[in-house]
C-alpha cells in the first residue's frame, strides 16, 4: 500500500519548508546607533540635507507619536517592539552613480539575480522603470529619460524634497495625516526615504514603475514614504514588490504610501510583499504595520492589489477616500499565512461622493498554525447618493491548525446605497489532493493548482510579468518539500 | 497486465476486502457487480491507491510491477486510471489547465518534454468532441457545478486525453440520463484497444448494455463469489443479488 498521506504530513512539510529567499547580502552600511528622540530626528534630517521646514515637519510628527499609544484592536499578538532599541537610519556607504547599472554595486546586482529579478532582464523584457530602494536609500534609476520626455517625476523621495520642495510640501500628509495612527505618526517623523512620483495633467505614463524594497540590515528598522500623485487625466500603473533577508530577530516595518488621484484620472497600485516570515517555531520575522491610503477626486478611479505571503504580523488597510463624484475605489487582495504568521488585513472605502462605485475581492489563505484575517469597511456617508459596493472575502484552510476570520463594517448614512457582501470559506481536503494524485499529479503541484485558482480573480488584476512571480510567491510560501 | 492475489485491506482496522483474486489482460474488459457495501469501492481506491484503505494481506501488481509500493500519482503515471464516482471540484482551475496539468506531469515523470501546445489543444478538440463536450465547457472550473452528467463526461474526457492502461470505471452510470450514458459508453468503447484495460464497478447492470465486458465477478461481503461471461449481468439484474448468497 501506499504511504498514507495525512493532513498532518501536508502540515509537517509545510512547516519543513525554508524560507528561499533568505540570504544577506554584504554591503558596507553607515549606521545610527538605535535609540529614538527629538536629536535622532534632527539627524535623520540633517543626514539628507533636508530644508528646514522638512525637519520641522518631522519634529512635529515625533512629538505627536511621542503621546500615541500602539493600537490593539487588530486580531494579532506579537511583543511590542522596544523603539528605543531600533537603528532608525542605515544607508549603503558606496553611492553608485545612477546612469548605468555598471555603475551598481555587484554585491546588490548578484542578489536581484538570486531573487530571479535580474535588474537587465527587467529593462530588456518588460520595459519597467526601477526605482531600487536597499536599505532605504535609492541606488539606481532606469528608463529616466523616457519618463523625463512626458515630464514624468519618479524618484526617490529624498531627492524629491530636494528637487520638487513645492509638490511634496503640498501632498505629504494630505491623505494620510501625521497623527492619522501611531504608526504613521511614527513614520512621519523618520522616515529614511521611499519613492515619489508625480505624473503630469493628461499624461498617460508609457511603461509600469516598479519599485523593489528590501530590508537588509539587521536591527535596523525601515521606514519607507511613498507618495504618488496622477494630476487631472493622468494614469499610471505603479508597483512595488518586496522580499527581505532572513533575520533571527524581529524587524519592524512602518510604511506610509499616499496616493492623490486627481479629476479623471486613474492610479493601478500593485504590491507583492515577501519580507521573512519568521521560521516554522514562530522566531523572527518582519512586522509589517503599513498605512496606505488614497483620495479619488472627480471621475477618479484608485485600485489597489496585493499580494501579502510574507511577515510574522501584518497590519495593512491599503483604503480610497472616493471623494470625487463617480469615484471609483478597488480592493484586490491575496493574503498567504503559514506556521505562525499572523495577518489582520483589508481595506476602507469611504464612499463621500456622489455615484461611487468600490469592489473588495479578498483571498485568504491560511497554513500551519496561521492566523488570517480580512479586516474591511464600507461608509457610505449622508450625502453620496446612489453609492454601490460589493465585497467578496474568501477563505482557504490547509489542515486543521490555523483560523480564517472576517470582520466587515458597514456604516451607510445614505439610504439609496446598493451593498452586497458575501462570504465564503472552504477547506484543501485529502479528496481534492487524491484526485489530483490519481492524475497524475503530484501533492506539492497539486497545492499550487488548487491555491492559484483560489486567487485566480485577484492574480488576473496583476500585470503580467508581476502575475508570474506572484504564482511562483504563493508557491514557495505554501509548498512543501513533499518525499 | 493487472493481477490481484488474495487482497485483504480495511480501513481503519476494519476488513471489507476479504481475499480479492482478479485477473485483467490486456484487450479485456472487466466488470464487477454487487450490491451496496460489498467492497466495490474500496477495491477501486485501493487500486489506484488512496491513503485511508489499508491493504493487509496479499499482492497487487501492474505488468509485474508492485504497485503497493506505488504513490497514486505514480501509480497513474504508470497507466492507472479512476473515473471517480463522485468527481471533485476544484474552483478557479479549468478543466482545460487540469488536464494540461496532468497530461505534463505524466509525461515529465515518464522524461519526456511537455506536450507542445498546439498538440495538447489539437487533442483537446478532438477528444471534447468524442464525448460531446462543447469548448466553452472546458474553459469552466473543473467540477464546479456540473452537472452529474457533465462530472462523468468529463472524466471519461480525462480518461481520452491521459490515455490509460488500466481504466477504472467507478459507478460511472450513476447519475447519467440515458443519453448521457449512450455518448459516455460510446467514448469508452471507442478508447478501447487491444493494448489495455477496463475495469467497470458498477451496481446495475445497464451500463453493461453499452459498454460489453468479456468477464463479470460478483462481489458479495469482500469476496468475488462468482466469475461469468456478459450474460452473468443479465440473470443478476432479473434475479438480483439474494440469488448469489
């Protein structure tokens, strides 16, 4: 007879397998010693040349986080971070000159090759721009004059300051306040860099802008500050993907992305986030406490899809403030936990104008002794008229250790609102697994089939190149080495 | 081709095959009748090889080989085919990429390359087609609410495109309406050839009106209590199973 396959092995070879992205890569890094206040701040400041206003900005930012309290509403546990004993800048000491990828260190060129995303074969096949960020820094910028042609900005954040004072100093904190949340506040007074981009009235932006973040450092916390803007009639498709070494310790991770979609205009925001997991008893990890919001003005369409298989916790609304008439607000989300990952994710839609439409489809999937939970509000307010939502959370259970959960808000103030929610959950069982088997095909492959048609509406909303890794992602996060 | 010698298995601990002699040659088709409980269905798992029957006693073997030690993915890629009595869905997976799946992994275990895609959709065709299937059917998720005709359709297109040796023919009548049953009987025999098998399990005899075995066993408490030509199906259906015990 043939080796009886449980459940329990499925889970076992689950937990067996190692995280494949877990190298570090040896760059030499300036360092602040860890500990946070007012000095730390200032130097922050200081370090990227910033203007005056900037540094205020920051300092209100701090004394504003200094009185907040972390929140503990979400379905997680974790231990509190200690802030006093996180580095809050690093920086590549080596500053390669960004006009050719020569230039680039060959420690970093080696470890894009080792993540499958060899920066070349990027340029040469999809015509991305990238905008690298290793340990909070930019190190390379590609495809700078095709975008420079349609007066397109895209880069780092730092160098936006710099450069276009006028435009950050307008948006930044515009939808996404400093004292919106204690981590927001938290990132607002140290953030180390993160990209901008801003794509003019009317314009069109030819290619997809792809970030990568990684973390790299050890102890060394990351604050990354994103802020795009589509001006009236403008459209982009904008994405950021992440993965990060392997660290015993726990990492924190405090993002802000802003993102301010103007009359007519469209922004496609793509994510796939990979940062450590923590190992297989529950050690190490990143925590990832992300803030991501955006403001749909007039006839304005914002659609975010992610794709969440990496961190110990996470903590992440990526929300629309549908603002504008006819506003359009989406939400497409694929969120993987195994071993002992925690994720209490969703969105916000908060309907204010007249005619807005959003749609939530969120997949969970939960492995190991995982906990995963679709978080999600829906508000439609009194005077948004003829609003129309519909919601879609699914769960997915391998074996019988995890825990799937939803808890969907609804607040309408506006009787006229057309809302639909539905809900379902379901389980990979040993008779999926043995039909498959008798065709042929084996258990590892078999969770791959099932899992990719589980997440097949919101892989389909990915960009084709970013689809692809996704697949692989879900695989490697949930495959085990079956013997 | 298949032989099966004094097969005891059970599941948890408890025996329903009792000592199972069968022989299948190649060319040969094979049914067995009984009626509900009598260990059909764990003879047909037990031969494509799901975990949860356990074999005690006796020997399996395909073209010699022991296919106890055998994996059930292993065990297909070696020929062994089950269409299942209850077929399963898998939501967001096409029959069309399943099958594409299985035919790939099939051939990547036996070391040849992938099947090129334009043989794969050719043989799609033509095989949809034997069994009345319409394209806009194969581009649906697999199983995901079919019909029970459509579930057993499908898996007989399965069976066309993975080309067994050893097909197994789990209650596949169940369900199907009389047409349904004509067009699926019609795909087997016309997948018939000298070089393989068919194993049909089956409680009424009228699947056996279309698809003629050379050979009928009646399995009664876990035991082939009786072996006869065609004509074995008939005088069990007028006399019905009490006559065997």
């Amino acid at each position: 007879m043939a080796k009886k396959y449980t459940e329990n092995e499925l889970e076992q070879d689950l937990k067996n397998k190692e995280y494949e992205y877990g190298f570090y890569t040896e760059i030499e890094t300036e360092k602040f010693p860890p500990g946070l206040n007012e000095n730390v701040v200032r130097a922050i400041s200081k370090k990227k040349n910033e203007p005056e206003w900037m540094t205020d900005w920051r300092l209100e930012a701090f004394r504003a986080w200094e009185k907040m309290e972390e929140p503990d509403w979400a379905n997680i546990t974790y231990e509190k971070p200690d802030f006093q004993a996180i580095s809050y800048y690093a920086a590549p000491k080596k500053k390669p000159e960004l006009e050719s990828l020569d230039q680039v260190d060959p420690e970093l060129l080696e470890t894009f090759k080792k993540l499958g995303i060899s920066i070349d074969e990027q340029k040469r096949l999809s015509g991305v721009a990238m905008d690298i960020v290793m340990d909070s820094v930019s190190v390379a910028t590609t495809f700078k004059e095709t975008l420079d042609e349609h007066g397109i900005i895209f880069c780092s954040i730092s160098e936006a300051i710099q450069k276009h004072p006028e435009l950050v100093k307008k948006y930044i904190g515009s939808v996404v306040p400093r004292t919106d949340n204690f981590y927001a506040a938290l990132n607002s007074a140290v953030f180390s860099d993160g990209s901008f981009c801003y794509i003019p009235k009317g314009v069109k932006c030819p290619v997809e802008l792809s970030t990568y973040f990684r973390i790299n450092e050890a102890g060394t916390g990351q604050f990354e500050r994103t802020l795009l803007i589509a001006d009236e009639g403008a459209y982009v498709s904008y994405l950021e993907g992440c993965t990060a070494p392997q660290r015993d310790e726990n990492q924190l991770h405090a993002a802000v992305v802003e993102i301010i979609v103007h009359d007519d205009a469209e922004i496609k925001y793509s994510t796939v986030q990979n940062w450590y997991p923590g190992d297989h008893k529950g050690e190490g990890g990143v925590y990832n406490f992300v803030t991501k919001r955006g403001i749909a003005h007039k006839n304005a369409k914002l659609s975010w899809t992610q794709v969440e298989t990496g961190s110990a916790v996470t903590w992440k609304y990526p929300s629309c403030i549908l603002k504008g008439d006819n506003s359009v607000g989406e939400f497409y989300s694929i969120a993987v936990t195994n071993n002992y990952q925690q994720a209490d994710t969703g969105t916000k839609m908060l309907h204010l104008g007249k005619n807005t439409k959003s749609t939530i489809i969120s997949k969970g999937i939960s492995a190991g002794k995982s906990q995963n939970s679709y978080r999600g509000l829906v508000r439609v307010s009194k005077n948004a008229d003829n609003v129309r939502n519909f919601s879609q959370c699914d769960s997915l259970l391998m074996g019988n250790e995890c825990g799937a959960h939803t808890f969907p808000y609804l607040e309408t103030k506006n009787p006229s609102a057309q809302i639909e929610h539905e809900a379902t959950t379901s389980k990979i069982g040993e008779d999926q697994l043995f039909y498959c088997n008798q065709r042929g095909i084996d258990t590892e492959k078999a969770i791959a089939l099932i899992v990719n048609g589980f997440s097949k509406e919101v892989l389909n909303k990915l960009p084709m190149e970013f689809a692809v890794e996704a697949q692989k992602l879900l695989e490697i996060s949930l495959e085990g080495s079956v013997g | 081709m298949l032989k099966i010698k004094d097969l005891h298995a059970g599941v948890e601990g408890k025996e329903i095959l009792k000592g199972i002699n069968l022989e299948i040659k190649s060319g040969e088709i094979h049914a067995i009748m009984g009626p509900n409980g009598s260990g059909k269905t764990t003879l047909s798992s037990v031969i494509a090889g799901r975990e949860d029957f356990e074999v005690t006693e006796g020997s399996m073997t395909l073209d010699g080989e022991n296919l106890m030690e055998l994996e059930p993915d292993e065990r297909a890629h070696k020929g062994v085919f089950m269409s299942f009595q209850h077929p399963i869905a898998i939501p967001g997976v096409t029959t069309t990429n399943f099958i594409k799946t299985a035919i790939n992994a099939k051939r990547k275990a036996l070391g040849f390359d992938e099947m090129p895609a334009a043989e794969m959709l050719k043989k799609i065709r033509e095989k949809a087609e034997l069994l009345g299937l319409d394209r806009s059917f194969l581009s649906r998720s697999l199983n995901d609410g079919f019909s029970g005709g459509e579930k057993k359709r499908n898996e007989i297109f399965q069976m066309a495109m993975l080309e067994p040796k050893l097909a197994i023919l789990d209650e596949t009548d169940s369900g199907l309406d009389i047409d349904a049953l004509k067009t699926v009987a019609n795909g087997v025999n016309t997948l018939k050839t000298k070089d393989n098998a068919i194993l049909v399990i089956t409680h009424y005899q009228r699947l056996l009106d279309y698809i003629i075995p050379d050979y009928v066993h009646v399995l009664s408490d876990g035991k082939i209590v009786k072996t006869g030509g065609k004509e074995l199906a008939l005088e069990l259906e007028e006399k019905g199973y009490e006559w065997i015990k």
